[in-house]
C-alpha cells in the first residue's frame, strides 16, 4: 500500500463514534492513539464514558457505551505507567476508513481531543510536519467539486 503523506493536525471523522471533523494531533512519539473520554466507568462487563470536544458543541459532553473493550498499561509521556479502558473503533482519513485502536484517556491539559499514535500510522502513512489539515481539506476540496 502506498503511504499518504500527512501532517502533524488534522480533521477525522470516526463513522462508528457518530463523531465527524474532530481535531487530531498526530504524534509519532506516541506508540497508542487515543480520544479524550473523561467519566469512565466499568459497570458489569460495560463501560460508559463521556467524550469532550469544547470546538463541537454537538458532540462535547456526548456519552459511549461500550460493551466490548479492553484493559491497557500505557505509558505516558512522563514516564509514568497508567491503566487504560481501550476500544476498537474506525477513521476515516483520505476518504479511506481505517480500524484504530483508542484508549479512554482524559486529555483534559491537552489541546486536542484526540491523539494519533504510530501504531496506527505505521505503514500507512508519512509524516510531513510542516503540514497541517492535509485529509481535512482533501475532504473539503471533493464536496466542493460534487456540488
């Protein structure tokens, strides 16, 4: 498969999530990606969660449940170990929609709701940092030309 060259920022949509053009920093010191989640709860085999996204007042506050998951040790940053609720999901980038792995991580600091790690982007993609919104207005440019 030929790699997409993308940029550090960009839009994706997530079409299992019912989320679309939310904010992603792609981040190749990442090895995992993950989606800014915070009220997480496991409850009897299920698990809710509330995604926040204060750019998408139509999504910020909007509830998960997820009743298949898994139990991660992620390492953040600064070095310190945390558990993480994980779930499989999908993005969509380039028109393309791919499977991606997200921890539940509360990204509350960060400036971004949802981060892309390299295990996601490892063979599928190349990282130009000098760009930003390379799927987003791909994406932009095709609606316009259909109309």
């Amino acid at each position: 498969m030929e790699k997409k060259v993308i940029g550090r920022f960009d839009k994706a949509d997530f079409p299992a999530l019912d989320l679309y053009d939310i904010a992603v920093k792609i981040d190749t010191g990442a090895y995992t990606s993950s989606i800014h989640c915070k009220d997480i709860i496991e409850k009897e085999n299920i698990l809710e969660c509330t995604f926040l996204d204060d750019e998408h007042p139509t999504y910020n506050g909007k509830k998960f449940v997820f009743e298949d998951f898994d139990v991660v040790f992620v390492r953040s940053s600064n070095g310190i170990i945390q558990k993480r609720y994980q779930v499989q999901s999908k993005i969509k980038l380039f028109g393309k929609i791919f499977k991606i792995s997200l921890s539940l991580s509360d990204r509350q600091e960060m400036r971004y709701p949802v981060l892309i790690g390299r295990k996601f982007l490892t063979k599928k993609f190349i990282v130009d940092t000098e760009l930003i919104d390379v799927s987003y207005n791909k994406k932009v440019d095709e609606n316009k030309n259909s109309l």
